[in-house]
C-alpha cells in the first residue's frame, strides 16, 4: 500500500554503462524462472567511484570487501554484481567465502579481473546464500546486459518493495541514473539500502568521495521507516566519464544538485513504498544550533512508535510529538519550541496557540501526505526527514516475512 | 492482553503511611464516579525521600517541581498527590500553575505545607488539565486515607494497564511496599513511569537515593516496551523509620537486596501488561566490557521493530537480533558473539552452530515466555533486560487512545 506512488519517467541511457539481470531462484528455487534476482551493472571503461555504507557493526562480507576495493581501486571499478532474496549476512565464516564466489562467477563471466568488482545482497539474514544458484544465472545476467535495462535491474533488487525505484537526470550534457531498493529495516546511517548511481560526468574517485557522503547525509540519511539500519545498506556511485575521455569536472555544483535531487527522489520513494505506510510525512526541523542536532530532532520524531500510530490513527496527538523531541537526547529549550503541522499552528514558544482547534490538526492529520515543522528557537540550523506511520501492515509484514 | 499475569499478593501495610483515592472525572467528567483516578499516600511522620526522574527533556512541570522539592526537603516529606488521566505535560506556562494547584489542593486536604508534598501526574499530553475536577475529589481522597488501601492507589494510577500493580516485600523488621503504573510509552531512561515506594526502614535521604538510583538501573531501567520515554517518569521511595524514632540503619544491603527484588517484581509487571504484548521476552547479555555497554546491547535488541515483530510471529529470525546487535552503538567483535534461545545454541563465536535447526529455534519463539542469551565475548560485564512483542493489539491501541 504504497503512498502516492508516483509515475517514474523512463530511465536515461549513461554513456559507457550496460545493465542486466537473471532469474536465479535466490530465495527460493521454485522462484528461479518467475522473478529476476540479480543484476549486474557492467561498465565499458574504467570508472571512478564512491561508496558509502552502512554503520551497524555487524556488517555483511559484501559491504567490507566493497570498501576494500573501493580504497584500493576507487580509480578503477568496472562492474557491480547485486542480488535480492538473500543478504548474505550472520552467516559467520562463509559469509565471506559465499561473498567472493559471486564477484569471482561475476568476474569470469564479463571477463574482469574481480578487484573490479563491486557487490551488493539484500534479502533475509542469517539464511545459507545460494552461491551455486547465483553463479548459474551469471551467464542470462551478462547476456541480458543493455544500456536501457535501469528499470529491470531495480526491479531485481526489490524485497519487500511493492514497485522499483529509479530516477535520472541530467547536469549539463551529463546523465545521471540511479536506481534504489528499500522497504523496510529503513534507518540509515551514513548510507541506506542499496542504492547504485552511474553517471558519464568526468568526475574522479576523490571528488565523487565526499561528494556522496554529503549527498547521503541530505538524502538516504534522512528518512526512516522503522528505525531499524540494515547490516547490507551500500549506496554506490559510479563515473564513466573520465574513462570515456572527458576533461575532468571543475564546477562540480550543477552535478552535485543534480545528484542531490535525483537521491532526495529515490529516498522519498522508498519511504512511500516504506512497509505498511499509508501516509507520507515531512518533518521539518528548523531553528537547530547545529545541522546534525536538526536531523537528530526529526528522526526521533520520524521514529517514535507512539508518533507514527498518532500518523496511522490520523490523532493529531502533538503531545507524543513533543515528548518524541524531549527523548532526542540534545538540549532544547522547551519554552521555545514551536510546532506546526501544515499551515496549522499549534505551539508557539512553548504554549499552545490559542487559535489552535483539536479539529485543525485532525483535519491535517488525516491527510495521507503532511508536513510537521518544528522550531527549536535556538540557532538557524535546519533539517528535513521523510517518514511514514506505523500500521497493522507493518506488523503483518513482519511477523510473517520469513513464513 | 497481558502475559501470564501473576496473581498478586495482597499489600503489606507500613507502619507511619496511609493512601487514599478519590473518582474526579480526570479524563473526563462523564468517568467521575466510575472510576477511580486521583490517589493519596499520607505519611505520619516526617520521611526521608529519593526519587528518580525522566531523562527526557520535555519534563512535565510535576517532575520539575518535585525535583526541587526533594532538593530542599529530602528529610521531610509528608505526602504524594498523583492522577491518571492526564499528564499535565506539554501545556506551556499554565502546566506549572496547575501542577502547583494540585499541590495545594492536597496541601490543604491534609493540612500540611506544600514544600513537603511530591506529586505526579500521568495520562494523554498536551491537553488542559482539569484542576477544578481534581481540587473538588481532593477530600475524598482524604477520607478514604487507610494503611490497607494500597491496592485502590495502584488501580488509581492506572492509564492503558490492564490491572494494577503492587508488591510488598520484608527486609527483617521492616516493610516495603511499592506500587507502579505503565503501559506504553515505556522506555525508562533512569527512572520510569510512576513507581511509589514506602517502607519504615529506617534510612537517610542521603542512603535513600544513591541506592534508589542503583536499583532503577537494574530494574525499571531495565525494560522496554516500545522505546518511548515518557515525559513524566517518576519514582519515589519515602522511608519513615527515622520520623518513627528507629535507630538509623547502618548495613543496607538486605534492605537494598529487598528493594532490588520489588522493584523487578514491578518491572516485570510493566512489560507482562505492555500494550498489546502477548510475549514476555528476557533478554540476557553477558561477556560484555561494562555493564553500561550490556545494557545497551539488551535494549537495542529489546526496541528493535523487527526483533518484536519477530517475537510477534514466533518466527526465529535471529538474523534480526544480530542486527539490532549491530546497531547498539557499542564496539563488539562478530566473531566473538554467541546466541541461544532458552537452551537452543544459535550461533557460537560467530558462527553458526552446527546442530542448529530451525524448527529448535522456532519453538522456543513460539513459547510465549522465553529467553535470549547474547555472549558478546569481550569481557565479563553482563545485564538483563526484559521486553515483549510489537503486535497488532499496540497499533491498535495507540492509534485509537484519543479517540
């Protein structure tokens, strides 16, 4: 039950890029032949890229072997090898051995040496990872690959997303594409999900770095389903452009907020396609003495199980708001707080509007896409966080995903 | 729907304490007479007092007040006023007016002074309070003052709990008896909902609160129901021995021991009536570097969405609780961690264990009391945490409770 799900545009082409995807039965071989499951991003030249993943300690093997080839070969990655139905993780020693056999299977079949390989897994935890079901499939991935098959290889990484997410968009003469998986487990930090970005911009590893970093800490970082970070969220970027014979980027600002929109869009997706939302809610936060106190504010108020049951219940029960700011664990003034929802006013310097009717905030509360704004009053930092409400079908969801 | 609900003992009486009720319509004047919702305990002689209040900054103004009170006058405390129905939270300016006219209400019922009277209020935030309703039950209240009516004061605090909850206990000579309110909104962070304690050991203030400190950290802190902190957590522990002419007390530790046990008696009682619990989990963490870390590790596992919804659907999906180990924040070592659930060894070292099956792990979850046994292996620090399951009933009830 996705909320306003929007049309996507087609995807964009990006020069020196294929993709491709297989049916392997990752999950389940009964599903082999029924859903893709694997998707191979291929690139024709060297590419510069980035990387940023997620911050729980228990990281899954493909995320620290990512890194390790990131730092040793950011100048030099060619493909990305992803898969859904399994995340490859909690499974101890294996986990490692299983992660190397995709990239090696991936790497004979593109005929690349595996330190040009990046990969990804998503899908349930602490499950034995299906190597010998994946490497079969390598072979339909590499012979599917094509420059316009951005929206099968998002399909193919989907979990429990009802749709695939994908956006382009062009800086310039430049094409950015991405592509984006993510329902539940939703609270990242520092990176999300999966998300795999490829663009022709001649842009090198050390600019796309920390350019990705700042770019996930105003996107992905900033939405929240059930406040739960993944141990597999990875978000790569990748530029063709250096490779393709470009002159590297100066003015990189038109790219970097064409990359931010394009994030920001995949972000907003995953939350409306959030597990069980069925509303869409913009939290505000401004007057913050710091950019990082702002985004603290909104997350715990984006992920207060009383908050989002007020979302579900369409309450407009303020109180669990407050009491959700008062829980961030950073100083407030709670004389100088104020609250908005919509264009209602409700709190103004720590008292309640006089104006202000139960019935204006219901009525605001029943919307399936609102906006809260809250003012701390204590400096001019701001933040903005996505979230959605905790419903019954979250439960169900995920007191049944594995039966 | 609470979990295997225990029959309570009857309260003990306290030498030098009497409580009393009074029905006032907190909530709404249609429930005057309906149900009881304002509760007094008086004591005879001057006590000496400790409280532990929430962490969250948005402190109702009883919390503050009653800060302030302990502070002046820990050696001298005559009374506790306190109501469900309504927190009193969250209304600006008027809250402290009205949390001072509660006060004085039962400053006057008594006939004592209002600097030696603590009070506490609990229910919806951020709705008027009703101080005219409560003033007009204040002599009620006092009429009903008994040594026996522990168990009506208890049911008067009550807000979303099932049933009321109590325990006395005896530390040689000497009784203690405490009652405790929570439903939701639990999540206490150095103190917890409300909790009254009373008992006529003999102990100084200066004794009373280091320890009341001490024992919430193993106790009331040591629970989760939905992560939520609630902005009027409040504990009191009033001792009226020194006021009744007992030699002051010089090894505490039985009495603490006493304390320690009654304060998890109420604990547990709080997560077996959490809202829409139906699994009553303990949550074991040992091998930690401190004690601090272990209890972080517990409570991580024990807020996690999809840890409850795990327990929800009886599923073992321990893949969810690694993760929720993961993001605890703290340093920890993956190949060091062992699982088991009650005696069923999941993962030793790291790994998975060999004889693990499925079907072992899924019929501990199915149980609806077990155990989790975390071993971080990196020291020999440990602390138990206990919580329940996050189900339809919690929804249910939380985006309903306005209305």
């Amino acid at each position: 039950m996705a909320v306003n799900a929007p049309h996507l545009s087609p995807t964009l082409p990006v020069p020196g890029f294929r993709a491709g995807t297989a049916s392997c039965g990752v999950k389940s071989p009964e599903l082999k032949g029924k859903r893709q499951d694997v998707s191979l991003i291929v690139a024709d030249v060297p590419c510069h890229a980035a990387g940023v993943f997620t911050q729980n300690r228990f990281r899954a093997a493909c995320v620290k072997l990512g890194e390790a080839t990131l730092h040793a070969n950011a100048h030099n990655i060619r493909a990305i090898i992803a898969n859904s139905g399994n995340a490859n993780a909690g499974t101890g020693k294996l986990e490692k051995q299983w992660s190397e056999d995709m990239i090696s299977s991936a790497a004979a079949a593109v005929g690349l040496d595996t330190d040009k390989i990046l990969s990804a897994s998503t899908g349930v935890i602490g499950t034995p990872f299906p190597i010998d079901r994946i490497r079969s499939g390598m072979d339909e991935a590499v012979k599917a690959l094509n420059e316009n098959h951005w929206e099968t290889a998002a399909d193919a990484i989907r979990t429990t997303d009802t749709f695939a997410k994908w956006s382009s968009k062009k800086a310039g003469d430049y094409t950015i594409t991405g592509i984006a998986k993510g329902s539940g487990m939703i609270h990242p930090n520092m990176a999300t999900m999966l998300g795999f970005i490829v663009t022709d911009a001649p842009l090198s590893a050390e600019q796309l770095q920390p350019m990705l970093q700042r770019v996930a800490d105003r996107s992905f970082n900033c939405i929240s389903v059930d406040g739960d970070s993944s141990t597999n969220d990875t978000l790569y970027l990748l530029s063709s452009g250096i490779g393709l014979g470009h002159p590297p980027m100066d003015d990189t600002s038109e790219f970097e907020q064409a990359l931010t929109e394009l994030c920001i869009e995949l972000a907003q997706l995953i939350v409306r396609d959030g597990e069980g939302v069925s509303k869409f809610v913009t939290i505000e936060v401004t007057g913050a003495a710091s950019k990082a106190d702002a985004r603290t504010v909104g997350r715990s108020i984006a992920v207060s199980p009383l908050v989002k049951t007020a979302f579900a219940g369409s309450d407009a029960n303020w109180g669990r708001i407050l009491s959700a700011i008062g829980n961030a664990g950073i100083e407030i003034d709670t004389d100088k707080i104020s609250l908005k929802a919509d264009n209602v006013i409700i709190l103004e310097s720590g008292n309640l509007h006089p104006e202000y009717r139960d019935g204006d905030g219901m009525a605001v509360f029943a919307e399936d896409e609102f906006s809260l704004h809250v003012d701390l009053g204590l400096g001019n930092e701001s933040a903005t966080v996505w979230t959605g409400d905790l419903t019954h079908e979250y439960i169900t969801i995920n007191a049944e995903y594995r039966t």
